[in-house]
C-alpha cells in the first residue's frame, strides 16, 4: 500500500476535528474523501501533508513511517498537496509559479515543464502572464500543473470543482483520469460527490471526523445514505 493511515486522531485545541480515520491508497489509484463543509476532510490531508499534528495514530508512506516530520520533508519525499483555493502566487507569471514546484528537486528536467504545457496548452499561452489574472479554471490548471512539476508519487487535491463551471469540472476530470492513466496516484477531497465517486476507484465517507462508510465507486454510488445526502437522489 503506497498511503496508510491508521487510527489518526487530531485536535484543534479542545474540539476533535478527526477521530479515528483509518484510510488507504494503492499506488495507481484515485481514491475519494467525500463528506460535508466541516467533516474533516481537509484536515486529513493536512494531517499527511504535515500542516497539522496528529494527537495519536499513524500515517506510512511507502513502507515507512512518515507522521511527525516535518512539512518541507513530506513534500522531498514525492507527495504533492493542491490545497483548496489555490494557493497561488498571484503576483507572479504561470512560469515562475510552474518553476516554483520544482523547488524541491534537485533535477530540473525541461521536459516537464513542456509536458505540463502539452497538458494544459492555455498555460503554455499564458506562462508570461500574471497567475492572479487568469480565470478560475485556468488558476486550478496552474495549481495542478505546479503540483506535477515536483513529479510526485502522490498528489493530494482538495475541493478542486469549487467555485468552477460544470463543464471546467468536467475537463478536470478528464485531466485527472489521463493523470492516473500514465501513472499519479490520487487522494481527493471533494464535495461534488457524483464528481469524485466518477473518477475514484474507491472512496470513504467522512461524517463529523469519522469514517461511516468504505468500498469501490459503485458500491457507494449504491448506497442508500450516500444516494440521499450526497448524491441527492
């Protein structure tokens, strides 16, 4: 298993924002946290991506043991986070945000960053242009582009359809479906369930810190209580 994380537990001051999340990630899969606005499904990332501290349980990444390092170590050890809003550097061209993802590697290959343009061609047109002018959906391109370029094993998306049109969400989709095709392992943090649970090979429901409910895509699309609260069928 490429991602495990077992019994996390993680406190904001009094308040238990995680109680017990036990979750795992094959290497070449997209797996899918789907939970309501407070459910704690960014602050699992947080928890793997270091930016918040576990109170007890245990995260491992490729066999070893990887909570309680520090944030700048996780992200040496090939896992990239694409944190909600987008987190860009507004003030800074498409091409110094790309070259900036690669800060970590000691090997600055062009040919990535070519890619990441055959992948988005919009960025290519753009990459003089400053990142706070771009639209919506090209600010996430640019975000999941920045993202690749430190050329992770894993890469952690939260909320990526926020605030976008259905058919930039669609386009997303399809981005991370060829993404996973050519190798990326995927944890997705989505409310946009009929999004997530169409793209992810499986996937957990998160209630009030709490697993309820695991299984493959069409189980959960199956399921009752998913159907009802968050498929709204």
């Amino acid at each position: 298993m490429l991602l495990e994380l077992k019994d996390i537990v993680v406190h904001y001051e009094k308040a238990e924002a995680l109680r017990g999340v036990s979750i795992g990630v094959n290497e070449g899969e997209i797996v899918t946290i789907i939970g309501s606005n407070g459910a704690g499904k960014t602050t699992t990332l947080k928890a793997i991506a270091a930016l918040v501290r576990p109170t007890s349980g245990e995260i491992w990444f490729e066999g070893q043991r990887i909570d309680g390092l520090p944030p700048e170590k996780i992200a040496k050890r090939d896992i990239a986070f694409c944190m909600e809003g987008r987190r860009l550097f507004p003030f800074m061209t498409v091409l110094e945000n790309l070259e900036m993802g690669a800060y970590c590697r000691r090997d600055k290959d062009k040919r990535d960053l070519e890619n990441i343009f055959d992948l988005f061609p919009v960025l290519r047109e753009r990459q003089r242009q400053k990142a706070g002018t771009l639209s919506g959906g090209e600010q996430q391109m640019l975000t999941i582009g920045r993202a690749l370029m430190s050329k992770p094993k894993l890469m952690l998306v939260d909320e990526p359809s926020l605030g976008l049109a259905p058919m930039v969400v669609a386009d997303l989709a399809k981005t991370f479906k060829e993404l996973n095709r050519i190798g990326l392992t995927v944890l997705l943090v989505e409310q946009n369930a009929q999004m997530a649970l169409g793209l992810a090979h499986r996937g957990y429901i998160l209630e009030v810190g709490k697993i309820t409910t695991e299984g493959d895509s069409q189980l959960l699309r199956n399921n009752d209580h998913v159907r009802q609260v968050y498929l709204g069928v």
